[in-house]
C-alpha cells in the first residue's frame, strides 16, 4: 500500500511509517469504575507491549437494536469520565459522536471525534466535527465501497482540517453478516489518510441475537493477523474483562485477557510489514 500521511494523536502518530497503533477500550462507559480500570489495564499492556494507545469508549450508543439495551452514561458524565481517564492515565482519548451539536463539548476532552459507521455519510455531523479542528475518525458505512469514502473525507477536509483517519468494520452481506474486503485497506489509503482496521465489529452478526448483536469472536486473531499483513496504520478492537457480562457487544469483545499474545504477534507482523516498505 502507499503511505499515508502522519497525523498526530495526542502523543500518538499514526500514518506515514510509524508503528502500528492500537486503539481499544469497553464499547460503552459502563461506570467510572469499570471504565477506570480497563483504562488502566489496557495502558499497562500496551506500554509493555511497546505499543502506542488511545483509549476507546463510548458514552452513548445511539444505535442500540433495541430501546431495551444500555446506552451508557450520556454526554455530560461520559466525558466527566473519559477526562478524568485522560488526566490519570495521560492518554488519548476516542469517543463517538452522534448529532452536530455534541460536536463542541466532545472536542473539548476527546482528541478523536469518531464518526460512527451508519452515520458515515451526514454531511453536517461531518463538518461540524471538523470545524473543531481535532483529530476526525471516519468508520466506513456498512453500506459503502470503499472508495466512497473519499467524498466524505472531502466533506471534512474542506473545513480546513487534514487530520483524518479511516476504519474499516466490514460491509453488510445478506442478513446480518459482515465481510471484510481487504482490498479496502489499499484503497481507501489513496485518500492519504491512515487506515485502521475495526476487527471486532467486523466479527459482529447485527441484530443476530434478536434484540442484540450476536458475534463470531473466534475469528477476531484471524482477521487481525490479516489486517496487519495488510499494513494497516492502527488495530481497533474492543475489550472487555468477561465478555458474556459486557452492557454493549459482548458477543464480539475480545477478552482482555488475550490481549497482550495478540498485540506480541500484530506487532512482529507489523514490523515486517512496515521493514518492506522502506527497502
């Protein structure tokens, strides 16, 4: 693939030929306490691991499959908490946003305003994250080529912000199965923008437990591994301590456990990858 260009993070880069960069945390606050924690955890690792972190949750799913599940916190006390882990831990910080007018607030404590996948397209939430001038992730509709997303960097870039990113989590197949294309990665690179594979929602099985999203955990190594063949910028997964407990995507978690093996053998590939690319 053609390098993307780097963009930064916090203290993060991510793009060019850095190393491959991890992004995870809990799909959703499920309390300051819980959330703390795996904070505190996943940073552990990943400083072990000598590889870059920026933490992952959300304070709302909008998206739930039904009004009956956990949304989490809400605005105001999701990012009380996402700052506090900021201020704690010192690292960066991800988190969704879902309307225009939340825009604002979350740039003010997250460094990554992610644009979830379904809302890919709205133009106004686009422009209204870039206007803040933060780092804009881009997740790739489950519904779009990959080629697609040029235009809706283009819808951020215009408000004067480069500092974008792309994920892939997989496109919608039939009913309630994903597939990942890995021709995605090279593709969407064209753009310039780094590329991060989402390996845990491309797992997911939408609306597959009913009123919940069913999951196929077992291939997210697999598919990691891939990815970072591939020469992926950055892994995004989401963690959890027991999964079968998670409030949000347990289903398609990666036990937290397994964390540390999994990053020992992205991280080896990665570099091989990424030693190719400068000979």
């Amino acid at each position: 693939m053609q390098i993307a260009r780097e963009i930064s993070i916090g203290s993060v880069r991510i793009g060019g030929n850095q190393p491959l960069v991890l992004i995870a945390g809990p799909c959703v606050i499920e309390s300051e306490h819980h959330a703390m924690l795996t904070a505190e955890r996943l940073a552990e690792i990943a400083a072990n691991a000598k590889v870059p972190f920026v933490f992952k949750a959300s304070y709302d799913k909008a998206n739930r499959s039904s009004e009956q599940s956990y949304r989490g916190p809400g605005l105001s006390e999701g990012l009380r908490i996402l700052k506090k882990i900021k201020e704690r831990f010192g690292i960066p910080i991800l988190t969704d946003i879902h309307e225009a007018s939340q825009a604002a607030a979350v740039a003010a404590v997250a460094d990554v305003l992610q644009i979830p996948a379904f809302l890919s397209r709205q133009t106004d939430l686009l422009v209204a994250a870039g206007k803040t001038g933060r780092v804009v992730n881009l997740k790739k509709g489950q519904f779009l080529s990959p080629w697609e997303m040029a235009n809706a960097v283009e819808k951020v870039a215009k408000t004067g912000n480069e500092n974008i990113f792309l994920t892939e989590r997989g496109a919608s197949f039939g009913y309630q199965n994903l597939v990942v294309d890995m021709r995605s990665f090279p593709i969407m690179r064209k753009t310039g923008c780094p590329v991060v594979f989402d390996v845990t929602h491309s797992v997911q099985l939408p609306g597959g437990a009913g009123k919940s999203s069913g999951g196929q955990p077992e291939f997210i190594e697999p598919l990691a591994r891939a990815g970072a063949a591939v020469g992926v910028d950055g892994i995004f997964l989401e963690v959890h301590e027991n999964p079968v407990k998670a409030l949000s995507d347990g289903t398609n978690a990666l036990p937290l456990a397994e964390l540390p093996a999994l990053l020992g053998k992205l991280k080896q590939i990665a570099a091989l990858v990424r030693g190719w690319s400068v000979q």
